[in-house]
C-alpha cells in the first residue's frame, strides 16, 4: 500500500467515532483538511482540485481520491463571490403552464448548460406584484444576468434599475418594453403577423372578423391589434371598438366568450385570437352551440402550441419559434457575459414568424 494510502487508512476515517479522525462529525470537510492528510500544502490542493496542470498527475490523483474518501464539497458560493460571478442566469416568465414559454425555456436550458450556467426559473402569474418580488429574489441570488417576459399588468419597470445599476444585463423577449433604455428585447413581427393572420380570414371571404386578444398594455397584444387594423383598413373593411375583445385569455373566459359570440347578431364570420389554447376551448363552445367551423366562422389562433394540431378541425394560427427565441435569448446574454457582444445600447432583434395554414379558416378549397 502506498505510504500516503497508508497514513490516510490509518487515521480511521472508516471506524465510527474514531477520536483520531481529522475532520470531526458534522464539520463541512475543507482543502486544509486534504492538505493535512497528504501533507502537502493547501495552494497545491486548490491547484489540484482545479485540474491545474502545475501539479503533476499522480498527485491530483491522489487529491481526488482523498476529497472523495472525505466527502469533500466544493464550496461553489465562495468561488463565485471571488470571481463576481455565480454562473446562474434569472429568468421571469407569466406563467410556466405554456406550451410557448416551456418552449422558450428549453431554448434557454440548452444554451445555458452548454455554457456551463445554472438557471433560477420563477413565474409571475401575470402579476406585477409577484413580478418585483421575483426581481428582487434574483437581485439577492446575484443572478448574472437576467432574461424576462412581462406580467400582464406590468407598468412600473423600477424593479429592474437595480440590475442597470450594478451592471447585470437584462433581456427581455416576447412581452417587452421597448421604451427601457440600455436594454435588449428579442421578439417577432407582432403586426405583420396580426396583418397576416387578418388577411388570410378575409381573403377566404370574412367581412365580420372579431378580434380576441389580452391586455393591449403588452407590445405583443397591441401590436397585433394594429396588424388586425391595417388588414381591415387595406380591405376597406369597417372597424368599430365592438369588435375587439379584450380578456385574459385563461379557460373561463373562452368558454364565456364562444357562447357570447354563438348568440350575436349578426353572427361574425370571422375570429382572430391571440392564443391557440383560447381558441382551440372557444372552438369547442361555437360547436356546442351549432356553429360550424370554417363553413359558418373561420378562426386564426396563434403560437402554434400542439393543441392546434389535434384540435378538430386543426387551428391555423401563427407558427411563433419559441425554442429558437429561447436560444437566441441566451446565447445573446451570454455572449455579452463573457464581453463578445456589448449591450450599451437599446436595441431590438426580431426573428421569424409563419402562418400555418389548417382547416379552421378555409372557407375556400
């Protein structure tokens, strides 16, 4: 047996309550607590421990092969607070019961893992009360940088000034701010796809086409309503403010707001809603009431989330990239985290949207 073997067999770290035991019962286990066993100094310890190629292979061999016998941990928070730096990203969603933020989300975990950074993922559920308190909870975990979708109610952006000032980046991406200085926001063409999505309703022959969407403070909301808005106006269709609902696009008010329109006079002959899960359960209400789709009222949803897929009839509806959003999100934070892509300025970048044209709205074969 080795002699360093040797030495660290004989001070029992195997017989309980050895009295000769180096590290006491309970006491978190240190490099000085190798460094004793080996005899050698802590530095060589750290370097070896670290891989560090100024001590030779046997002995970080043998280094590895202590701490592990120890049950040595590496105190992770204490190097980070040498390095300022945590490796952790903070991300704030609405709500993580979405098949586009899920999406968005693993877009993020993919970049970030390969990256080597750790994610602390938190929900506002459309709150801009829970959303300052998840901002200050990632503030405190001295999240390196920070990605965000904004609540619905969401109009005091104070919260974030604390990360401006101390330098820790922010991104926002989908529900953004656009008028926040020194920020960076990762979205799509919210109105060409309003615009797109209008269109195709009224070229399959709708001339009464409702608007359902949610709260227009949001970029993304009031920016398909101006797309929902220029295809009416290019068309010389009328627009009156009774054509446009505004809700928060959660189950109750789906089942509440296809009843409501079954019952109107005149009938619309055309929806365009802002969520597919909104309108796959508004679909499901028309039918109740014997509408039938496309042949009496054409729908559009939008994201493309799987429910429009095995929805009957399939939804059309906006294919919105989440996974690449996410992606894009963070490699773009952590290339400014590792001074490759500086954020000095407000700047926004816009990815690529897709009508998928389904059996929902076409009225025209």
């Amino acid at each position: 047996m080795p002699q360093w073997k040797k030495r660290f067999h004989d001070t029992c770290f195997f017989i309980p309550a050895c009295k000769t035991c180096p590290v006491k019962e309970g006491k978190e286990v240190t490099i000085y607590d190798i460094a004793r066993q080996l005899h050698i100094s802590p530095a060589t310890v750290s370097r070896g421990l670290n891989d560090h190629p100024a001590v030779s292979k046997k002995t970080r061999q043998k280094i590895l092969e202590v701490a592990q016998a120890l049950g040595y941990q590496s105190n992770t928070f204490a190097s980070s607070l040498r390095k300022q730096r945590t490796n952790t990203l903070g991300v704030i969603v609405p709500k993580l019961n979405s098949h586009f933020v899920s999406s968005v989300l693993a877009g993020i975990e993919k970049v970030a893992n390969e990256a080597g950074y750790n994610l602390i993922i938190s929900q506002s559920l459309e709150s801009a009360q829970k959303e300052v308190a998840n901002a200050h909870t990632m503030f405190k975990s001295r999240v390196d940088g920070l990605i965000v979708s904004l609540a619905f109610d969401t109009e005091d952006l104070s919260h974030f000034q604390p990360f401006f000032k101390k330098g820790i980046p922010v991104i926002f991406f989908d529900r953004v701010a656009l008028n926040l200085p020194n920020s960076t926001h990762i979205i799509i063409d919210n109105q060409k796809a309003g615009y797109e999505a209008t269109r195709h309703l009224i070229e399959q022959g709708c001339r009464h086409i409702i608007h359902i969407t949610g709260h227009l403070a949001r970029n993304v909301y009031a920016d398909r309503l101006k797309g929902y808005r220029q295809a009416l106006n290019e068309y010389q269709l009328p627009f009156s403010e009774q054509q446009v609902i505004v809700c928060p696009l959660d189950e109750q008010s789906a089942w509440e707001i296809g009843r409501k329109i079954a019952d109107m006079k005149p009938l619309p002959d055309g929806l365009f809603i802002t969520n597919d899960t909104f309108a796959a359960i508004c679909m499901h209400a028309l039918k109740e009431k014997g509408i039938r789709i496309p042949a009496d009222m054409a729908i559009v949803g939008f994201n493309d989330d799987l429910v429009s897929r095995v929805v009957e009839p399939p939804l059309t509806t906006i294919h919105y990239p989440g996974q690449e959003m996410g992606e894009l999100v963070a490699r773009h934070l952590i290339n400014h985290l590792k001074g490759t892509v500086p954020l000095t300025h407000t700047h926004t970048i816009i990815i690529h949207s897709e009508l998928i044209i389904r059996a929902s709205s076409l009225r025209k074969i």
